[in-house]
C-alpha cells in the first residue's frame, strides 16, 4: 500500500485547497443516497461505520458515512490521522471502474490492486450494496454535473479502457 | 448432442438481470438469511426483491433457481419452511436444497415443483443419488467437483436424473455439506449458517513493506508478500507453519479458481444437462464477463464451430485456475 504521507505544514495547506471540494462531495453523497435508497437498506447496520476510501495516486482521502440524516463525504490531505473503521485503498482509476460496476472487487483483491483494512464485514456490505444499483453510482455523480461531467467521465473511461454497460431497470 | 442449461449465480437482483441479459438460461440465488450457502453481508434477496427480480427473469425466458441449500438446526426450521413457502408463492422453476427434511417438506407441499440436489448434499455416488431421486423425487444432481469426465460420463448411465456440473469458480474440494473447518475457528457454520469464513471475523493487516496479513479469529491463516496474488479467507486456502515442513505450506489447499473452458466440448458429449458458475457473492462485473464468456463457447460448441475462449484469469481466485479433478485425479 503506498501510503506517502505529507508534513504538517503541505497538510494544511491542502487542507485549505480541498475547501472548495467540500460542498460538493456533500452534494454528491446526498443526491446519491435519495437516487439510491436501496445502497442505505442494504447497508443496514453499517449505516453508521466511517469508511475511509484512500486513492493512493492522488494528495487526499475520502471520509464518508453513509448514515441516513447525517450523510457525510469529505475529504481529508492524505495523511490526516483520522478515525475510522474501515479503509478501502487503491488506485484512484481503479476505484472509479468499482463505482462504475465495471470492475469486480473479488478480483482486485486477488491482484492486489485493493487494499482493505479494519470492519470487513462493513467493507463487504458496502461493496455488495454499490453493486446493485441500476446503471452505476459513477455514472449518476457525472450526471450531476451535466455535459461536462459526462464527458469527464466518459474521457476517464477511455483513458482507462473501459466503457460502461448499463444494467436494465427493474420492470 | 444436448443443450446443456447455462446455470448463472446472482447475488444482488441487479447482479439477477446482468446474468439475464448476458444469457443465462436459469439463475440461482437466495434470501437474506441462513437457508443458503451464501449469506453474506449486504448479499441476496428480500421477498420484494425476489418477486420482481423472478418476474423479470421469466418474461426474459430464464429460470429461477431458489437455493435453499443449507441444513437448519434442531427447532430452526420454521425460517427454512418460510424460504420454501416464499420460493413457491413466487412461482420459483426449482429448489436447490441439500437437507433432507427441507426436501421432504417441498416434496409435501409443493409436489410439482422440480428439486434439485444441491452440491452440499455432496451426493457422489449412484446409490447415494438415486436414494434422493427415489424418495424425494430429485429431478437433477449437482455433483461434487471430484469426478473425472470419464466418471460423470458412467454416472450418468446408473441415476434417473439430470446431472449438473460447476464450470467456472471457486474450487473447494473440501467434503461439501461436510466441511466444518470455520466452525472450528469462528463458532459460525458453513453448512447451518450458510456463511464459510464469515466476514464479520475476518481481518487484513497491511504493513509499511507492501504486505498483507490475512486473519480469520484469532489466526493468521496467510502472509502474502507485496507482490503475492490474494486468495480468500478461507481455512482450506491458507499457508500454515507445522513442524513437518520448513516455512509455511498450503496444508489443505491452494487459492486457485475451477476453469473447465476447455472441457465444454467433453462435458456436453458425456451427457452433462446444466453447467453451473459458481460466484454469488461477486460482482455484476464478474457476472457479466463470465456468463457472456460460456454463453458464447456454449452456443459456438453446439454450432459445430470453434469456441471463442475469453481470458477468464483474472477473475480467479489467486489468479490461477485449473481442471481439476475433471481432467484427472492426479491434478494436485
């Protein structure tokens, strides 16, 4: 796992960068929770547990706990001693193909590309819970932002050799 | 030469409709609880779920499958009855159940559905099968993965039933239905509780090298170094020290996937009537590379024509795969 971490002083000085990113992920983890109730049902007890995602190649982490009423998505300089109870490390691209459904995590596992940490009970939920959405959680955050985040994400899919393929909705 | 049944895991009812859509011709799954052989967090079906998701599959033309494969413990039964009575009320083409109670209660209340025998019955003989055939009506088998094609081949010549073999997936050759290794480590059954290696007991341990520990209990069950491929949790895939030999050795099994792509064509002449791909627990992604995979080479078999083999590899556990005892029992 490369865990590279900053001095004090390049943390908060990322820590003052990553404000303007934090609105948003707020936004995100919200839309995302009311276009998908069902990722909360099957998350059942696990509502609570605070989930650290850590893109390995990128300066920061993400905290995220998806409780229904208290949602929180943040990010945080790579680094940043935070509580957990779960942390999920890998590539950022990788990650993205797991949120996108194109990639199976069983698989990243065995290759070694995902790391994972702490509750795994909690890790396995969530992982099972983001799986069975329709379409893809990827897909609806890039819709967020209109055209430009369609395109990104359809620039990042490219970039990284995979095209999504939509599930059909339940009749 | 027959048309063998594509036989598709799903785990989540979006993971139900990718195997759908992909071609599966039935999909095996389960409830949320411990009447099947996967349950496991955040995994398998409600009863809303299970009625929307048979509804779709049959106006698709795929079966349902409702893998009631476990054993319920004394004074437990009424959950398994439930399943049974759910799986029925939702019109449910089949029940895969091991227990033999669980199979006289279908046989009693639900005569015409079709019972099938699940692998955790671990029926590998002719007597045994033809036992579940004539007192429960058994209408196929799935069988164990210790046979050689040869084997199946006879097998099918002395039961009265269908036989259904795995393909693609785990390959645990512990006894089916029998193995009690987690029980012993974690308090929780494979066979009772329908969770091996339950989740809620597992942990990983990075360290600063690039190394994982991988924990079940209160045991290191495996070391992998940084550049190690990972296996699963599990008792009967981990490396242990023992003074017999030097340095840590697989002592039951190595973390390895069953690949049989190669032996469709020998499975489909041996009288083979389903093919299974094992995989509840995994991802819509693994669902849909790997039934699309077979659903072409199957199709492409029974056309007479050369079967288009996709690169399954890295969806194997450890990223290996084998034939195992298939191609022949000297396979380890």
């Amino acid at each position: 796992m490369v865990t590279n971490e900053f001095p004090p002083p390049v943390r908060a000085a990322l820590s003052v960068a990553l404000l303007p990113l934090q609105p948003l992920l707020g936004r995100i983890v919200t839309r995302i929770a009311a276009r998908y109730p069902e990722i909360l049902e099957r998350l059942g007890p696990h509502q609570s547990t605070r989930f650290v995602i850590e893109p390995t190649d990128l300066p920061f982490a993400l905290l995220l706990r998806p409780e229904p009423g208290d949602l929180l998505l943040r990010a945080y300089p790579r680094g940043e001693p935070l509580a957990c109870d779960a942390r999920i490390s890998g590539r950022f691209m990788q990650l993205l193909r797991l949120i996108d459904c194109d990639e199976d995590g069983d698989a990243m596992f065995f290759s070694r590309d995902l790391v994972i940490s702490g509750d795994t009970e909690a890790v396995v939920t969530l992982r099972n819970a983001l799986d069975d959405v329709d379409g893809s959680v990827a897909t609806s955050i890039a819709a967020m932002f209109g055209p430009p985040g369609r395109a990104a994400l359809a620039g990042l899919r490219r970039f990284g050799g995979w095209s999504h393929r939509e599930t059909r909705e339940m009749p | 030469m027959n048309r063998p049944e594509l036989v598709c895991p799903a785990g989540t009812p979006a993971a139900l409709r990718t195997a759908v859509d992909a071609g599966a011709d039935a999909v095996y799954c389960g409830f949320q609880n411990a009447t099947n052989a996967r349950n496991f967090p955040g995994l398998n079906f409600t009863m809303p779920e299970m009625e929307r998701s048979v509804a779709y599959a049959h106006a698709h033309g795929t079966k349902v499958l409702l893998a009631v494969n476990t054993f319920p413990p004394a004074g437990k039964f009424p959950l398994w009855r439930e399943a049974i009575d759910a799986g029925n009320q939702l019109g449910v083409d089949a029940f895969i159940v091991a227990d033999i109670g669980v199979a006289e209660y279908v046989v009693t209340t639900c005569p015409e559905r079709r019972l099938h025998l699940s692998v955790q019955a671990a029926a590998s003989s002719p007597e045994a099968i033809r036992y579940y055939c004539r007192e429960f009506g058994v209408r196929r088998v799935v069988l164990p993965r210790i046979l050689t094609i040869p084997e199946i081949r006879a097998m099918g010549q002395e039961i009265p039933c269908e036989m259904e073999t795995f393909i693609f997936g785990n390959h645990g050759l512990m006894v089916e239905g029998r193995c009690s290794l987690t029980n012993y480590v974690t308090g929780l059954s494979t066979n009772m509780d329908g969770v091996c290696s339950p989740a809620s007991q597992v942990r990983y341990e990075p360290d600063a090298r690039g190394g994982l520990e991988s924990r079940l209990g209160a045991f290191t069950i495996d070391c992998f170094a940084r550049t190690e491929k990972a296996g699963y949790p599990t008792i009967c895939k981990g490396r242990y020290l023992a003074d017999c030999r030097t340095g840590p050795y697989y002592a039951f099994e190595e973390p390895i996937s069953l690949n049989l792509s190669m032996l469709l064509p020998d499975l489909i002449r041996s009288g083979v009537h389903a093919f299974k791909i094992e995989g509840r627990q995994r991802s819509r992604a693994y669902v849909k590379s790997v039934v699309s995979a077979f659903r072409t080479s199957v199709d492409a078999i029974l056309a007479g024509s050369e079967p288009q083999l996709d690169d399954l590899v890295a969806l194997t556990e450890g990223r290996k795969q084998t034939e195992g005892a298939f191609k022949s029992k000297a396979w380890r």
